[in-house]
C-alpha cells in the first residue's frame, strides 16, 4: 500500500480514522471498488488500534460508505464519493446505542442464562456432555491461534448450546430472540485485549460443574462469567470514550 497513511495523533482517535479515510476518498487516494488494506494492516499504517480501527469502519459501514465481503475483504461504494466530510455524530450515536442497550440486554441474559444452565447441569446427557467438550476444544485451538473473531463466535456457540441443552422450549425461544444482540454486543466485549484466556478458564469451568451435575456451582459460575463479560463491557465503553 502506498505511503499515503501517516500516524495519527491518540485523541479522538475513531474520528481521526474516519476523517482520514474521507479525506483520502475526497483526494482520489482511494476510490469505488477499492480494497483496504486489513484490519490489522491499518492499525499498523495508522499507528492506531485494531478496536479503534474496527469501530471507525463499523461506523462507515452502518452509513453504507463501505461493504464487508466475507472471505474477500472491505471495499468502497460508490456512496463514498458523496460521503460528508465528519461522521462523528453517526458514530457517537452508535456507541451511545450500544451503552444503553447493553445493560437491558445483561439483564435479561443474567434472568435467562443462569437458569437455563442450571437446568442443563440437571439433564445434560452425554451426548450434549460431548458436544460441549468440542466446543471447548475447538475454543481454545482458535485462542493459541490468534484467531478471536472465529473464538467470539465458538463462545457463543457454547452458550447456545447451554440453552438449547436446558430442554424448555420456551426458555430456549426466548433466549433466542435475544441471541442477534449477544452477538452483537459480545464483539465489542470481545476487542478489549487480554480478556480472552481468562474468558476461557471460565468456560473450562463451567463446563466442569455441568459435567458433574452440581447445580449451585453452575449457577455460581455463570454468573461470574456474565459479570466478568458486563467488566469488558465497560472497559470497551470506557476505552472508546478516551480515544
């Protein structure tokens, strides 16, 4: 990629990334149909981080000025050569979005999740006992590979298949009008660096207490793994507010 990023500055550090690329959209640097560099390329460019990177291309994404294509990369639309100058009020609405949604959403997930997975540790057969333990492997595989957005994904596969294992379709409907947003949501978590090993252990335990049929354990260490994913939120929170 050409020399054309310069570091930037540490403050207001998700508009600084927006404006440059609108900046560099505006000169013809980059036009319609273009590629940008990787997640972890721009980081590199910008002398930036990859969460500030990823929220400043979330926020051009949610105003259509660029697209995601899975498994080819993020391009300019054609609605980047009319893209305004700041998007700053777009990007702040959406933090402000997530912030206040997300305490309603840890809410109902603490009234649900724990529950269900008291009564998945109740009637847990072995096969489900199996699917877990796979799912655990395959987590911490992904984890010693680097490869956290791929592991944000498992873990929610996990926690799904806690709910679905709880055997009460009603609960597990319910759950899964919420999941979209658990998604959603446990991506941004997910971006505060060093929260994932500790994350894992967490998982390897309650795993642990479901395979032993120890109900009150279950619920003791589910609910300080949604306190500990409530922490990550709020360091997420507070960490894009000083960027």
């Amino acid at each position: 990629m050409p020399a054309m990023f310069e570091p930037l500055q540490k403050q207001t550090i998700v508009d600084n990334i927006i404006d440059t690329l609108l900046e560099m959209i505006a000169k013809g640097d980059l036009r319609p149909g273009h590629a940008l560099p990787s997640e972890r390329d721009l980081a590199v460019m910008l002398n930036v981080s990859r969460t500030s990177v990823r929220e400043a291309l979330k926020a051009l994404s949610y105003n259509g000025i660029l697209q995601v294509k899975p498994g080819s990369g993020t391009y300019l639309t054609e609605k980047a050569l009319s893209a305004p100058m700041s998007l700053r009020s777009n990007l702040e609405t959406l933090i402000l979005k997530h912030q206040s949604d997300y305490w309603e959403v840890i809410e109902a997930r603490r009234i649900l999740e724990v529950e269900m997975s008291v009564l998945t540790a109740k009637r847990a057969s072995l096969e489900t006992i199996s699917e877990l333990e796979d799912c655990v492997k395959h987590m911490r595989e992904l984890l010693e590979q680097e490869s956290y957005e791929a592991y944000t994904m498992e873990d929610l596969t996990f926690h799904n298949m806690i709910a679905r294992s709880c055997l009460n379709d009603y609960l597990y409907k319910a759950y899964s009008q919420l999941f979209p947003i658990f998604v959603e949501l446990s991506r941004l978590g997910e971006a505060v660096s060093d929260r994932h090993w500790p994350s894992f252990k967490q998982h390897e335990e309650i795993l642990e207490a479901i395979k032993i049929g120890d109900q009150e354990k279950v619920r003791e260490r589910v609910e300080a793994h949604i306190d500990f994913c409530s922490e990550s939120m709020i360091l997420y929170f507070q960490q894009m507010r000083q960027n």
